[in-house]
C-alpha cells in the first residue's frame, strides 16, 4: 500500500530537516511526502524546496496566510495520492521510527485508523507538564464518554487513517480542533479503530511548543460540537 505522509508545518526551520531525515531511515518505502508550510515567517519552506529538489517524493504546499494546523492538514489532505495517510508533526516531537507500527493494523486491513498514544507502555518519553498531562485524560475522558471509546489519548498529533477518509472528511474546526473532530467524525461513520504505543519527546515553550490553554478549551467546545451536533451527513463527502 502507498504510503502518504502529511507534515502541517509553521516556523519549523531548526527541525524540518532531520524530520525529513528521519522519515527517510525509518520508512524508506514511503510513496509521498506533502509537507504545508502555514505561512511561516523563517526559512522553513526554503528547507523545504532544497529537499524537492533531491527526492521528488518530497513535495511543498504553501498558505498566503497563518491559518493553524487544522488547515494545513485540510490542504495536505486534499493534496494525497496514497493509500494510507500518516499525519506528522515537524517538530520531532514525534518519533517517525513509530510509523511502521503506526500503519500496520491499517496494511493487514484490521483497522481503518490508527492512533499513536503516548499513555500506553512505550520506549520512552520526555517527562514535562503535568498540566498537560491532567488536560488530555480529561478531553480524552469527555470524548469517551461521547463516542463510547476507549482511547486513553485522544489529543495525539499522531493519527494513520486509510487514506479515502482523509480525502473525504469534511473538516470544519480551526486551530488545532482536528483531533477530536476526526475521532468524532470517524466512530460516526463506523470505521475500526487501533490505538498503538509511541515514542513522545514534547517541547517546552521556550523550544517552541504551540498548545495554550485557550487550545484546550476550544478543545472542550469541539468534542460537544462534533459528538451531540454534527450528524454523519455532514462529515464526510460522497466517495
């Protein structure tokens, strides 16, 4: 199965080489790279198209404006041509070493979606905010009770997905809104879920972490939005 990686990205220049580096030594088989450079203010899409012009597996989408990574992914999404999609950060917050793991119940057609989790037994991971930590077992909580799963982190960036429901959904949330959208939207349509542990080395703000606690209360207002308000109808295109 082809394989197509989405990397939304906004003032990523100090990472986004050894993100694509990294994919490269971990997923050789890989069929595309679409990375959407959000209207960054440094030299990340300059990075970007020295790396076109080497591997033409590699390609570059460009915003006018910031508009924030649910967006980005709305215009990579648009943009694949695999079978499968792996959503990743260029942060290296996550870890492309786990992508072979992350897409496999999708490639032996045990799953429709996987998610990569960085609360189930994993190699390792970096020890930062409990805060945060509180903020995703409550959103995952909240959107459990909702859905009826038993994800135990909902919040991830790391999300594979066969790739026709990354082209068909319907995203209509901003920000980073997405997560809970698409868990929302996907246990309304019936597809099979996995979940899988991950690698998690998170970012301090002063390294560059984006999340606020204003992301987490739009969070809050999402998993109501998509769960109790949004029907099946319209969340999804016509195949």
């Amino acid at each position: 199965m082809k394989l197509s990686i989405v990397i939304p990205a906004f003032n990523e220049a100090a990472t986004i080489h050894r993100v694509l580096d990294r994919i490269s030594e971990s997923v050789g088989h890989f069929h595309e790279i679409i990375v959407v450079d959000d209207a960054s203010s440094d030299h990340t899409a300059a990075h970007v198209e020295k790396r076109v012009g080497l591997d033409p597996r590699i390609r570059l989408l460009r915003h006018a404006q910031n508009s924030g990574k649910t967006a980005a992914l709305r215009t990579g999404f648009a943009a694949v041509t695999g079978d499968i999609v792996v959503v990743q950060d260029a942060d290296l917050e996550y870890d492309p070493a786990d992508i072979p793991d992350l897409i496999a119940p999708i490639e032996e057609n045990r799953g429709d979606v996987c998610l990569g989790s960085r609360f189930l037994v994993k190699r390792a991971g970096r020890v930062l905010y409990y805060r945060h930590y509180l903020a995703n077992k409550f959103l995952t909580f909240l959107s459990n009770v909702l859905t009826d799963l038993n994800f135990t982190d909902v919040e991830t960036g790391y999300k594979a997905m066969r790739a026709d429901i990354a082209r068909r959904m319907i995203i209509s949330s901003s920000g980073f809104g997405f997560e809970v959208e698409f868990v929302a939207k996907c246990q309304k349509a019936g597809f099979r879920f996995y979940e899988v542990p991950i690698n998690y080395f998170g970012r301090t703000y002063e390294e560059g972490k984006k999340v606020t606690f204003q992301d987490g209360v739009a969070a809050m207002y999402f998993i109501f939005k998509f769960n109790l308000f949004v029907p099946l109808k319209g969340s999804f295109r016509p195949e």
